[in-house]
C-alpha cells in the first residue's frame, strides 16, 4: 500500500523513468527497399609504430661469439676527447649471453692510432669513463634482434689521425674506424 503523501512522488518517478526510455526515436522515412544503404568504406589500418631508427655504423666487425655483429656508431672527437660507442647486435635466432667486460680488465680496451695506444680516460675519483659493472664483470644477455650499446671515452689522437683502430676482447680488431670531427 502507497501512503498518500508518497503517491506524487511515486508519480514523478514513474513520469521522469517514461523518458529515459532506451529506444531510438522512429526514423522520419526508411530507405526504400530497393536500394541497399551505401556501405561505409572501410577504416583505414593505423600503421604500426615505427621503430627507432638505427644509427648507422661507421664500421661493422664479428665478435667471437657467434650470433653477435659489433656496430661501431660513434667515433666522434672533441675537445681532446673521442667518444667511442659499440653496439652488439643479437643476429641469432636464440637467446645469446657473452661476458662483456671480466674482472674490471679495461685496459684490454684500446684504441690504436699512429703505433700509439689510447686507453679509457679515467674520472677525478679514478674511475673509468665508460660502463661500470657491478663486481667488475659486465655480462649482456640479448634475444634475438636485441642489442646492446658499450661506450668508453678515450684520449683524442691528433687532429691529423683520421681513423683509429679498436681492440676488445670479444672481437677481433675493429680497424679504420673513421674519426668524426666536431
């Protein structure tokens, strides 16, 4: 049983719940049957994102681990320093884990210009300007496609030395390796 008193707002609700009704609204003429609607045109595809452009190499070498190419992207001097970055490139169609840097050995990365060897400059607190791994070893697990980039700042060679070559241990040298001016 209503109670008097709430009969009008019962009212109002049943009169404001009428226009919410979910239906649409008649059509005001439907098409004639004879011609179909046109067909929407298809939504264009958005195109994929796009992939980081990759520096190119100035030099590209093999390592000794099969499965992994060395890119030498960068050998740029400046105000007597050359900058050096490597990028290690997962080639195989497995998984490939290589040990980079063992036992804070970083004198075995050099460069060579001019029968002199340049070794990675050191900071005011004596450490090396290039990665530091955790307990001097600097392993690098890459899946297929994956790379991975090493840098390492070394003293710039003359401005009359227009190539240099780099020696690490997980490749065989990297020789005429073009010097970047800047």
């Amino acid at each position: 049983m209503i109670h008097h008193r709430a009969a009008p707002y019962l009212m109002l609700l049943i009169a404001v719940l009428a226009g919410c009704s979910k239906e649409a609204p008649p059509a005001s003429s439907p098409p004639p049957a004879s011609a179909p609607a046109p067909a929407a045109p298809p939504a264009a595809a958005a195109p994929p994102p796009a992939a980081p452009a990759a520096t190119a190499a100035l030099k590209t070498g093999d390592t000794n681990i099969a499965g992994i190419a060395a890119d030498v992207t960068e050998c740029r001097r400046k105000e007597g320093v050359l900058s050096v970055k490597v990028r290690f490139r997962n080639t195989a169609a497995e998984k490939k884990s290589f040990v980079l840097i063992d036992m804070a050995d970083y004198t075995s990365f050099y460069v060579t210009a001019t029968s002199k060897k340049y070794f990675i400059l050191k900071d005011s607190e004596g450490h090396y300007l290039t990665p530091q791994p955790g307990f001097g070893r600097l392993s690098v697990d890459l899946a297929p496609g994956e790379q991975y980039t090493w840098w390492a700042k070394y003293p710039a060679p003359p401005a009359e030395v227009k190539a240099v070559t780099l020696y690490m241990p997980v490749a065989p040298p990297l020789e005429d390796i073009p010097v970047v001016d800047q």
